[in-house]
C-alpha cells in the first residue's frame, strides 16, 4: 500500500487576519524604494540580488522614481539600516529575508504612515497580529522543492542524496521538508529506498544547518561530509552558500548541486556542468507585486503568496547538458507531476 502524504505550508494564520489597504504616503510618481538587504551582499547570486533586480525592474517600468538598498554585514545592521531609509523618507522600504522580518515590524510599528513589505515573510508580528502598513510576500516552495526531491531521487546513483539549511528558519524548512517528502514519493511508487541525508520531516531538530547564510567554510565541511557518506545530489537551503557546494561538486565530482531561489543559468552560470536544475522563489516578481500594488495605490497588507499555479514558484528549465543526462521517462514523469500539484491533486497520487 502507498503511503499517504500531505504536503502543507504553515501560513494558515494569516489568511485569519483581514487585510488592511494603506493610502499612499506620497503621489505614485515620487515614490521611492528602498531595500533593506540581508548578509550576504548585493550579488550573492540569490536572495539579495534577485529581490533587489526585481526592485530595478520595477524602477525601469515606472512604479518608483528611485530605488536604493543598504546592505547587513550582521544582524546587528538591519534595524540602524532601517532607521537610516525611515530619515531619508523612504516612501516604501522592503526587507530582504526571514531575519529582517523583526527589525522591519518594529520600525512599521514606529512609523504608521511608511509602507512596508518583508520578503520570504507572511506579515505577522505573531500568529494573530498583522502590522496594518506591512506586507508579507511568502512562497509554497515546499511545492518544487518536492518536485525536486523527486528528480533527485531518481537520479542518484548511490540512492543517497542530502540537504541542508542556513539556518532553522520556517522558511528554509519548507524546502527542506518538500525535498525530503519528494523523495519519499519517488520511492512509494519506483518501490526504492533512496535516501535522504540532513534532514527528516518528522524529526527537524536534528537537520544539518550551517548556523548562518555566509559561513563558507562550513557550508563546505558539510558538502563534504555528504559526499563522504555517499551523496550524489546536494540541495542547499543556504541563500549564496549554494556556491561553496556547487564548487565541491566541480572539484570532486562527486556529487551534484541543486539550485536554490534563482535561476542559477542566469546567476551562476559557471556551475552549468554541476547544476541540473534550479528551485525557484518568484523574489523578483513578489517584490516587483508590492511595488506596483503601492504605485497604484492598491497596497494592502494582505500576504503575497507564491504557488505553482500561479507561477510564483517553479523549477527553471533543466539546463543543458542536464537535458540529456537525466532519463527522458524521469523528466516525464517530473512533468507530471508539475501539473499535478498546480492542479491540487497531490494527494491524488499518494493514495491507492
């Protein structure tokens, strides 16, 4: 008998809480964006420089006069560099990241009449409380990260494979618990036991995590210490440290990287030989929502949430040469599957 799964994304609360237009703080045409960055720097190939493109994007197109980010070499910068965009009269400020989600509600909190949104955040001060001018954008990447599960379950050839986080946010989790469960999927229905190294749904106090989102040293100590137990396929939940693995990978070859939050063909291209596939947050579309939503005057704090029906998460193309390396009936299946989880019906598939 096949086993029975669900896979669901803890963000239930918010949509108990109505939302809350805001009225524009100044006319659209003068409205000024500014983007509070989490560490890393602006061109860590991920979440910072994919959130902050769809923030130039949005100024190409009009809906901001101008945009400006400052960036966190610690935590320790996110509220100071708040405070400096709240004294520049920044009209609409925007934290990349589940770690600025604090320091931004409480400068929302300080300055009711500032807009404010939170990348890879529902919104919630609690699991009752909306701050009324702070808009979440948030993702169901437990949704491709399953998909990707799957592909990487049927591509192993140690029937090994393994993930880890940058840190024990909600928000990295999600990935890691939709991997975990894809795999397990493949396995119900190809009757195998691939299995997952790093992470277990049912146990998330023991996952792997690096600590942060910048520590390269032991981003690679944990790569290779996958490798060393046999991984083939490595998912890194850890922003720009999908780098340090994806470097591993060309060095040992030994294993391969799979992408996370941006199209590692346009941020990292260098990777192609290692990089099969991309899981991808929609950042630059969710920022360039909340732009436009305030431009038009439409902003509210009702949670943005990406899914893959409507195209807010997804897997980007499998690169090539990947194209011709992974099985043509693994890449069908996979395709399927796609379409059947935008479509609702996972849990179609799981039961007899």
């Amino acid at each position: 008998m096949k086993k029975s799964y669900k896979v669901i994304v803890a963000i239930a609360a918010a949509s108990l809480v109505t939302s809350v237009a805001v009225a524009p703080a100044n006319a659209a045409t003068k409205q000024k964006v500014c983007i509070a960055l989490d560490t890393g720097g602006i061109n860590d190939k991920s979440f910072n420089q994919t959130s902050y493109a769809g923030a130039t994007a949005s100024k190409k197109k009009g809906w901001a006069s101008t945009v400006e980010y400052l960036p966190a070499a610690s935590s320790s910068e996110y509220g100071p560099n708040i405070k400096k965009f709240v004294d520049k009269k920044c009209t609409l400020i925007i934290g990349v990241g589940f770690a600025v989600a604090d320091a931004i509600i409480a400068s929302a909190e300080a300055n009711p009449s500032v807009k404010y949104a939170i990348v890879d955040h529902d919104g919630l001060k609690n699991f009752s409380t909306k701050i009324p001018n702070v808009k979440g954008l948030t993702f169901n990447t437990n949704e491709n990260s399953f998909l990707a599960g799957f592909l990487a379950a049927g591509y192993s050839k140690s029937n090994i494979v393994a993930t880890y986080g940058g840190a024990p946010y909600p928000t990295v989790t999600i990935f890691m618990d939709g991997f975990a469960k894809g795999v397990a999927y493949y396995n119900d229905i190809h009757g195998k036991s691939v299995k997952v190294l790093g992470w277990d749904p049912a146990k998330p106090s023991a996952g792997t995590m690096v600590g942060d989102f910048s520590s390269t040293n032991k981003a690679l100590s944990i790569s290779q210490n996958f490798e060393l137990q046999g991984a083939d396929v490595i998912f890194p939940v850890a922003g720009g440290l999908g780098g340090t693995t994806a470097e591993n990978s060309k060095k040992t070859g030994k294993s391969i990287t799979i992408w996370v939050d941006a199209d590692a063909q346009k941020t990292a291209p260098q990777y192609n030989s290692v990089v099969p596939i991309s899981v991808l947050k929609g950042l630059s579309e969710s920022v360039q929502s909340v732009i436009k939503d305030s431009y038009d005057g439409k902003f509210t704090n009702a949670a943005y949430v990406g899914t893959m029906a409507n195209k807010g998460v997804g897997l980007a193309p499998i690169y090539k040469p990947w194209t011709t390396k992974i099985p043509a009936a693994l890449q069908k299946e996979a395709m399927q599957l796609q379409k059947d989880i935008a479509a609702g019906n996972i849990l179609a598939l799981y039961e007899n």
